[in-house]
C-alpha cells in the first residue's frame, strides 16, 4: 500500500502541499475511501468533515466546487450566482482528463490544470478536514483556512 505514495496522481498532491506547508502529509488508508462514507469509517470522523472534490461545468469552462460530505452540491445556487443556465457535473472521462485523478481520488489540489475553486462554507464547521490525495485510499488532513488557502477557493453557500 505504501507504494501508493509513489503513484503519479499521490506525488503530485505531495508537492502542492509541500510547496504549501511541509508538516501536511499523505495518509494512506489500509481500505478504500471511494465515498464520503467510506472515508469517514476509515477515519472514524463524521461525513461532514470529508470534503468532496467536484468538477463542474459551466459553458465551456470547468471549475472545482468542494463540498462537506454530508451534503450535496446545489446546481440551482451555482447557477443563480454564477448566472450561467448551462451547467453540469463533469463526466468520469472529463475529471480524468482535466485533473488527472480517477473519480474517488480527486484532490483539491495538484490537478493537471489549474481550476477556478468554489469551497462550501458548511465546511468550516470542522476543525480538521479530510480530502482526496489523489487515489482512494489517499488522503491528507487539512484546516478549512489552509484549505481556503491552498486552493485559493472562494467561500460560498453552494449546497442544499
């Protein structure tokens, strides 16, 4: 398993969040963390502090909207504020090519291209938050500050 920190995917998170800050490591998870749920029993922390890493798109652009576990990302806001009637979630085959994480592993950092990010407001509602390192079974520990920070995300209420 620990072989995993060198898989493609893994190493480039690993360098986003050195080139942020250095004390931040990959975890890697002994079973699968494909789903929020399946990351919060890893983890033995609540749904809500797993963040989900979705691609969106809107027109022809593709964006990151990072969302509490325990919710679900709401089109209806993203398009009131956004004004954009046209979105829609990114397919599998799209995620891959955009950020080079397979669905289940995709991070809010390190993707292959970088992404206009969108971050749930319900999230600060978690001391430590738990998000993607670029393969299921990785993950990284993260504060919502830094979470804002190393993405550059802009706090927004964009669930339902």
């Amino acid at each position: 398993m620990s072989d995993l920190l060198n898989n493609e995917p893994v190493k480039r998170v690993q360098i986003a969040l050195n080139n942020f800050n250095k004390d931040i490591n990959i975890r890697i998870l002994e079973n699968t963390a494909r789903t929020a749920e399946e990351a919060a029993k890893a983890l033995n922390c609540e749904v809500g502090a797993i963040v989900k890493s979705l691609i969106l798109r809107k027109n022809d652009l593709f964006f990151m909207c990072l969302v509490s576990g325990d919710k679900r990302c709401s089109l209806n806001k993203l398009k009131k504020s956004s004004n954009v009637k046209d979105l829609s979630m990114a397919n599998a085959d799209k995620v891959k090519e955009i950020t080079g994480f397979t669905i289940g592993g995709v991070s809010p950092i390190g993707s292959k291209i970088n992404l206009e990010t969108l971050i749930d407001q319900s999230l600060n509602r978690f001391k430590n938050l738990y998000a993607a390192a670029g393969h299921p079974n990785a993950i990284f520990k993260i504060s919502f500050l830094d979470l804002q920070k190393i993405t550059s995300g802009k706090i927004m209420d964009i669930t339902e």
